[in-house]
C-alpha cells in the first residue's frame, strides 16, 4: 500500500487565545481531486497556509507522500512537490505573462540559482513555459506585463504559475473567487484539463464548482472537519446539511 | 524551437556602438579636464550598475553601497602598493580583478546579515553596516591609511609595448575597457536565471517561496555579486587616482551612487548608466560655478523622486515611444507652454540660494547676473523673489494640467494604432 | 565605583536623549511605513532654530519655540511631499526624506555655515549641579534628564489618555482597521508625523547646547537612531526605550574606558608584545561601532529585536 499524496495528523493552530484549526485529520490519495467547504471563516484558508507553510503549525503533523513536511519551509514543500494558488492573485507584477510561467519552472528544471546561464537559451524551459501558456489560453497575452491583464486572466495565470513546475499536489484557494458565469465555466475546464494525472486540493464556495470536479468533499465547520465522502454522501449527510447546506439553500 | 542567437544585428550595433562611442571619446578633446571627465563616468557607470542589481533587479535599497567599492578600491591599493614593492607580480592591469574579488569576499561576509530582511529593514541595516564599516575603517590606520588615505605609484617598471599607465589616456582606456566588460557581464546577468529569479523576488518574495526558491538566497547572491562589480568599480578609482581615502567607502558615497542610480532611472538597465553621466558632468561642472552645488543636487534628486520617478531613463522611453506612433510634435506646444514657469521658479530658487549664500559667506549680499545686480540686503529683491516664485508656481500648476492631458491623448493615440 | 555613578548617570542622560529621537522614529515607523530618514535632519534643525531664537530672545523661548516650528514644518513635508511621494511606494518615500536629509545638511551649510555655532548652553542653567567624591554633575544634565522624563510622562499620557493616543497606539498595530472604523487616518499620519518632529527639535534644542551644532550632527546621530528602533523591535516604543537607555549607557561606559585586550592579557599575566591591531583596540575606541556590532548580534540572534511584535 502507497502512502496517501497528503495525510494531516491532528493539525492545530491558534492565533493567540483564537484556535483556528482544531485536529484535523485528513488522508487525500493519489490523484483524487478533493475540495473543502465551510462557510466563511471556517478555517479553510488556514489550513491551505499550514500545509504550504506559510504559517508554522500550532500542533500535528503533515505528511506529503508519507514524509514528514511539518517543519520545513515553503520552499522546500515545494521542491518536494506541493504547489499552491492563493485566494488573492499572488503573482509578479512587473514580469511578463511569459516570465512569471518561466520563472516557475526554473527550480524543477535544475536552473537553480545559476547565473552563468544565458536564459533565452534553455530551450526546455521556454517550451514548457509556451505549454502551460497555451493551456491557460493565455497565447495572445505572452508578453504582456502581468500587472495589466485583466482579473480573469490574472486567476488563469495565478493557476499556471501554480502547475508550471510540475507539482504532483497542487493546493488551489478558490479558483472561481470573483468570476462571472460564463468565467466560472471556463475555469473549471480548465482545472479540469490541467489537474490530469495530479492530486487536487481545493477550497471552493461555489458548489457547483465543488459538486461538479471533486472526488471527494471535506466539510470544514469552526476549525473542525465533519465530515468527509463523496459528493453523494456529503449531499445526504444531515450534519452537514444542518451545519452548511442549510444555510446556503435558503440563497438559493 | 531554437534558442536565439546571441548576436543579433541589432545587439551588435547596439554594443558595438557603446564600444566604439566609449573608445572615440577621448579623441574629441585634448584636455586632462575632459580625459579625467571620462575616466570619473566610466568607473561611477559600473559603479551605478552595481548599485542598481540591487535595487532595480532586487528591489533591495542600499545606503552602505560605498562599502564594497571603498573597501574595493583599498584592497586595490594594497595589492598595487605591494607590486610596486616586488612581493606579488600581479600585472597593473589585472588590479581590478583584486577589488573586485574583495568586493566579493565582503559581499559575502556583510551580506550574510544585510540579506536576512528585506525591504524597509534591509535599508536600515544596510545603512547600520555601512557606518560601522567606514567607524571601523579608521581604526585601522594600516588598512585604511587613515585620516591621509592610501597611496601608491601605477607605473611600475617598463610595461608592454610603451603600455605604462603612465598618461591619463592609457589610464582612461583600461577604465575603459574594464568599465566596457562589466557592463557587459552585468546586462548578462540579468538575463540569466537567478536575474530572473532576482526580479520574480522583488515583485513578490512570497511567491517566490511558493516557486521553490529561496528568497535569502537569492538576495545573498545579488548583493554578492554587485559587491563584485562594485569592487571592481573600486579598483578602477584606485588606479585612476593613485590614492584612496576612507571617504570613498563614507555614507556620502553610497548617497551619490543612489542618486545616479533613481535620478538616471532604476527600472531600466541603461538608466544607471545616463544617471553616472548626467551626475558626474553636473559634479564636475556645477560644483566650479556655485559653491552651492549640493544643494543644486539635493533640489534635482526630490523632484525626480516626485515628478519623475522613473528617472531620466523612463521619460526618454515613453518619449522615444510617442515619436515613433508621430504624435510627439503635438506635445511640443504644451511643453513650451511649461517652460516659462519651470524658469520662473528656477531662476527664483537659485537667485535666492546664491546671494543668501554670499550674505552668509562675504557679507555682501550683491550679485551680477548679465548685467543686473541683485542685492539681498534690500526688501525689493524679496518682494520680487518671492512673487516670481509664487507666480511661476501658480502657473506651473494651471499647465500642469495642460501638459497631462495632451500627454493622456497622445497615449491614447498610441493604444489606439497598437490594437 | 565614582567612575560608574557619574558614567551611569551621563550614559541615562545621553540614552533619555536617544529615546527622545528614536521615539518619534518608531511611532511614524510604524504607523506609516515610512523609515524617516530625515528625522535627525530635524533634530539638528531643532538645535539651529533654537541658537537662533536664543540669540534674539532668550534660551526658554527658543525651548517651545523651535520645536512647534519644526513641528509644523514636518507637517507641511508630510502633507505635501511625502504624501505624494506615497503614491509610488516605499521606495520612493523613503528615497524622498533620504533627499530630504540631504538637502537639511546643504540649507544649514548655507545659512549657518561649515563650521559649528556658537550654542551655549544658558547661564541659568551652567554650573555644577551636585559633587560626587570628586567627580562634579552639572545642572544642565540635570536639566536634560528633567526635560527627556517629562517628556516620556507627558508621551505616555498622551497614547493612554486621550482619543487621539488610542487611535494612535491602534495604528500601530492595525493601520488598515483604523482605517476601516471611519479615522481620518492621513490627518492623525500628518499629525504624528508634526508630533515626531517636534519632538526630535526638542532633543536638538536641549542636545545642541550640551552637545556641539553643527552641520555633521544630523549625520552623526541618525544612524545611531535606526540601530534604536531595529534593536528594540520595530513598532515597540518600550522596545525603542530599552535600546535607547542600553545603547547611551554602554556607549558612555565605553568612552570613559581605556582597556583593550592587551590590557586584559597583562591583568591575567599575559605580556602581549607584537599584537594585532585588534588586541590593541581599546574600548574607547570601539565605542563608535558598538551601536552597529549590537544591531549585528541582534539581528543574528533575535531578528525581531528585544521587543519586536512584527518581523516587518
């Protein structure tokens, strides 16, 4: 038996006197495409920020493919495997289209730190930087700066700098936060296309985001996990109507 | 898909121009003013260039830049002193090299702390270092030399070919070509990976992290390598002026290569180089007719920071832009418009600063400007001072206004033919 | 034993001076973002307004005077340039009070010359304050102390007692939630940035006289100041008062000290004959680096400072 893509061991974490997170256990297997929900404020950003390190953990442990990561710096989860987006466009600003893409593939490449390297001539890395491009669809926008492009293109980029370096576990805050209907549409095709082959981590408000490409669903309710299934059975699970869908139905 | 050529047609016009404007200079006077004027902006271009791998490519502002090129150019001046005296046969030539691998070994050494923060903090470290520096440098009379400074003899023995670096023109070339080199190595630089890397963190150090880099790291390794250059720079001044002074790794210095740096424009790589040019002639020319000069400076460098802050590098670019879409002739009209109270206010400022300063100094508050004399002794001058100000300011700000829009609508011209 | 009372007490003047400036650096430091690097600029205006002033009217009008002039003046700087210079960033504000700074040393070169003036510290005040074994402490350090704690009484009960304090100390932590509860945040930013110039004018107003004015004082002292704020903790005022008291007393100790490491290898029965330069660096000596090896260690050890809440 593999050890799962991701595993959380009784993970906490307080801000002061605040617990934010209270022992959540987790197990996401290889390739699975899961979402946590839970209404606002139910932790679900923070625990994305522990699991990338982002913040230190209070207490617990984090697993990435069976090692312990709990301890080690974003950089170094990263360079094991685990990429994230962020909720709030998180790219360079005054790089181009082309470069931020680049610019996150460098590191899997083996580029490293080197600066006896001509850029323009790592023609992998170009390549692969074309790629991911293309399948973002932002082909037209390449070298465009990253600051000007409009807020839908800016998600599209914020997902292909996360998925540029080849990450097999990819964490993504709310892909579809802001977007219209037909955007919406988009971005779950394109999740859908580039997530091919990789574990899926997401935090999700729109359920029909959520009920449409998760595997599986977590519920995050004050820090704590209620409840975890398939969509089938999170749908029918009384708790998490209670707790969760209750409240969103009367939106609906 | 091919990677592109190194050398494209219009790089090596580009380069070969810069090459050959650097080597025909000296030919258009015979001077030692205009020799020695080259020489200065050579060494402050890589100086300038250095200054800004760090904060145009890093985004890190130093104020204890000076200390990788004094510590540079003193390292420089021992290894020339200990030529001279036969204990290494290091060739004159290659004395550059020993500042800036000084520079290097103490990029390494100060930049393992400067380089733990960023932003705001690193600039209040980098000053901190600095100051403790230079203190430090004159408690060591033997390094530093103390309040008189280091000196020693370039010429050493017969030299190659008649080469002696005896006359400033020979001199001026190994500037010249060290400068030219640099230049280069720096351009290059920034087109490699960790150049890339540098700028991804100075847009965004926390998404850098998320990419798999290291921030520190990257940060360790600029400061490093500009310290390198720096060094370089250094090294090139020991050489130039045979003597060096703890002044050179001083809070001034790091001051005066900002300033090249911002007002010349940091968001370009040629910005530095327009800014070590348009400071060093101003220094050299400015500074012989007004004692207040500094402040002359001081002036310059706010109202690029407020008005200009892409410097003079980012003004050339959008203009060049506009005269290439055709519509820079209709901004003409506006900016003479302009000029009338930008001349007010200045001739204002400076009426006021130079004959305070001869109250200050002489005691007589008399100045002849073509033909006129002002005196600051009598009321009149005031009123008129003051009036020509506040006139000239009242103006500024009406065609401001002016001046902004013609400019939005050549812009919009321009996106317009772009699309 | 006479040696360390009267250096205690000099050293907890001259740190009571420090806090007087870096006080006023921490609060718009924190507040703002903005690292003034034209605070000392203000100090040393402090101290020219005042030989001016005192020339013409007398010491203790100079007192109040200098300082609300100075005030107002970083006001109109905050109101004006800063504030505009806000619009492109961090880099670019602090670039600006960086040229600021500049600028201040050339105007006092102009107006008031190269070389230091003539401030004196008032009659009523010279002279000897009390006698300790031999060792005399004059009144005007007395006087300096005085000033510095009321100064710190009257800052305190300012930030705890009164409206605007309490906006103020919420600014520090939370400028966006300030914000966001309906403050005219920019007014309380000119506002405190006024009140950390006053109150840097005022420690040039005292320090001047007792001290030397000149035009080097600005550049002297500034540096000194940021080691202040980065050893106490960025955005801790207790923090910047610790740094500023550790870092006059050690200072003043060191100064007072002739012994270096040649010294300690005799007391121990070590003759040093041919030693290093460094062996012979005697503590008078270090005491100029001392601020900046402190920063160092610091930095190295606890990046946050002694009492720092934010890493930025």
């Amino acid at each position: 038996m593999t050890a799962p893509a991701l595993r959380l061991v009784d993970v906490s974490k307080s801000f002061g006197r605040t617990e934010i997170v209270r022992d959540v256990n987790l197990e996401v297997s290889r390739g699975e495409r899961h979402a946590i929900i839970g209404p606002n404020g139910a932790g679900k950003s923070t625990l994305f920020n522990l699991i990338s390190a982002r913040f230190p953990v209070s207490s617990g442990r984090i697993e990435l493919n069976g090692d312990d990561i709990t301890s080690l710096r974003a950089f170094e989860i990263n360079r094991r495997g685990l990429s994230r987006s962020f909720q709030i466009t998180n790219i360079f600003h005054n790089l181009t289209v082309f470069d931020n893409v680049r610019c996150a593939l460098l590191w899997s490449l083996g580029y490293r730190y080197s600066f006896w390297r001509r850029l323009s001539a790592l023609a992998d890395a170009g390549e692969r930087a074309d790629e991911v491009i293309q399948r973002i669809g932002l082909r037209r926008r390449r070298d465009t700066l990253a600051s000007t492009l409009s807020y839908a293109e800016q998600r599209a980029l914020e997902i292909g700098v996360t998925l540029a370096g080849g990450a097999d576990v990819v964490l993504l805050d709310e892909p579809t936060a802001g977007m219209s209907r037909s955007e919406t549409e988009e971005a779950v095709a394109l999740i859908r296309r580039v997530s091919e082959g990789k574990t899926l981590v997401m935090v999700e408000h729109d359920m029909g985001v959520v009920f449409g490409l998760a595997d599986r669903i977590s519920v995050l309710v004050y820090g704590r996990i209620i409840a975890t299934g398939t969509p089938a059975e999170i749908r029918a699970n009384p708790a998490v109507q209670e707790a969760y869908l209750g409240t969103s139905r009367a939106h609906a | 898909m091919k990677p592109p050529p190194l050398l494209t047609a219009r790089r090596l016009l580009m380069w070969g121009g810069y090459l050959a404007l650097i080597l025909l200079a000296p030919l258009l006077s015979r001077s030692g003013y205009w020799l020695s004027l080259l020489s200065q902006v050579a060494i402050m271009t890589v100086f300038a260039l250095s200054f800004n791998m760090l904060l145009g490519q890093t985004g890190l502002l130093s104020f204890g830049h000076a200390v990788y090129y004094g510590l540079g150019a003193m390292i420089t001046m021992h290894a020339l002193i200990a030529v001279n005296q036969q204990v290494v046969p290091i060739p004159v030539t290659l004395l550059p090299l020993v500042g800036g691998l000084g520079g290097l070994v103490f990029g390494v050494l100060l930049g393992y702390v400067t380089t733990r923060r960023a932003g705001t903090t690193f600039a209040m470290i980098s000053l901190g270092i600095g100051e403790m520096v230079a203190a430090s440098s004159l408690m060591f009379p033997a390094f530093s030399g103390g309040e008189g400074g280091l000196s020693s003899n370039r010429v050493i023995g017969k030299g190659w070919f008649g080469i002696t670096y005896g006359p400033q023109i020979q001199i001026y070339y190994l500037i010249a070509l060290w400068g030219f080199a640099c230049v280069v190595a720096m351009y290059a630089l920034a087109h490699t990976p960790l150049g890339r890397i540098a700028n991804a963190v100075r847009d965004n150090p926390e998404r850098a992290e998320f990419i798999g880099y290291n921030p520190q790291v990257v940060r360790f390794l600029m400061v490093v390598l500009a310290g390198f250059f720096a060094g370089v720079a250094g090294g090139l001044t020991a050489l130039n002026y045979e003597i060096v002074t703890s002044e050179s790794l001083h809070a001034y210095t790091s001051g005066l290569v900002i300033m090249m740096a911002f007002v010349g424009g940091v968001g370009y790589f040629f910005g530095p180089i327009l800014g070590a040019l348009l400071i060093t002639v101003l220094q050299m020319a400015v500074s012989s007719l007004t004692a207040a000069w500094l402040f002359y400076f001081g002036l310059l460098f706010l109202v690029v920071v407020l008005y200009a802050p892409g410097g003079v590098a980012s003004v050339v670019v959008e203009h060049r832009r506009l005269w290439h879409a055709g519509v820079l002739g209709r901004l003409a009209p506006a900016y003479l418009l302009a000029a009338l109270p930008v001349l007010l206010v200045g001739a204002g400022v400076v009426a006021v600063v130079e004959t305070v300063y001869r109250l200050m100094k002489e005691d007589s508050a008399r100045l002849r400007v073509l033909g006129f004399t002002l005196d600051a002794s009598r009321g009149l001058f005031w009123v008129a001072v003051v009036a020509a100000i506040a006139l000239g300011m009242l103006l500024l700000r009406k065609v401001a206004r002016t001046v902004s829009d013609e400019r939005h609508r050549a812009y919009a011209t321009l996106r317009q033919e772009r699309t | 034993m006479e040696f360390a009372l009267i250096s205690l007490l000099n050293g907890v003047t001259y740190g009571l001076l420090l806090f007087m400036l870096s006080s006023g650096l921490t609060l718009i430091f924190s507040m703002m973002g903005i690292l003034n690097f034209a605070h000392a600029s203000f100090y040393m205006l402090g101290a020219y307004f005042a030989y001016q002033i005192s020339a013409k009217i007398g010491f203790w009008p100079a007192l109040l005077i200098s300082p609300v002039l100075v005030g107002i003046l970083g006001a109109v700087i905050e109101r004006y340039g800063i504030r505009k210079a806000h619009r492109y960033g961090h880099v670019a504000e602090l670039l600006f009070t960086f040229g600021l700074a500049f600028l201040a040393i050339e105007v006092v070169q102009l107006v008031w010359g190269k070389a230091a003036v003539d401030y004196r510290i008032p009659a009523s005040l010279s002279g000897t304050w009390f006698t300790l074994f031999s060792s005399s402490f004059p009144v005007y350090k007395g006087f300096m102390m005085a000033v510095s704690v009321g100064m710190l009484v009257g800052l305190y009960a300012l930030l705890t007692f009164t409206r605007i304090g309490l906006i103020v100390q919420a600014a520090l932590s939370r400028p966006d939630m300030v914000q966001a509860l309906g403050h005219d945040v920019p007014r309380i930013f000119t506002l405190v940035f006024g009140g950390g110039s006053a109150l840097a004018a005022i420690a040039g107003v005292i320090g001047g006289n007792a001290f030397v004015t000149e035009p080097a004082m600005a550049d002297a002292l500034g540096p000194i100041v940021f080691v202040v704020v980065v050893v106490g903790g960025l955005g801790s005022l207790a923090g910047a008062f610790i740094a500023s008291l550790l870092i006059g007393i050690l200072q003043t100790f060191m100064v007072g000290t002739n012994y270096s490491l040649i010294d300690f290898a005799r007391s121990v029965g070590i003759q040093l004959h041919s030693a290093p330069a460094l062996a012979r660096l005697s503590l008078t000596q270090l005491a100029a680096i001392m601020p900046y090896m402190l920063m160092v260690a610091i930095l190295i050890f606890r990046p946050r400072g002694i009492m720092g809440a934010r890493e930025t």
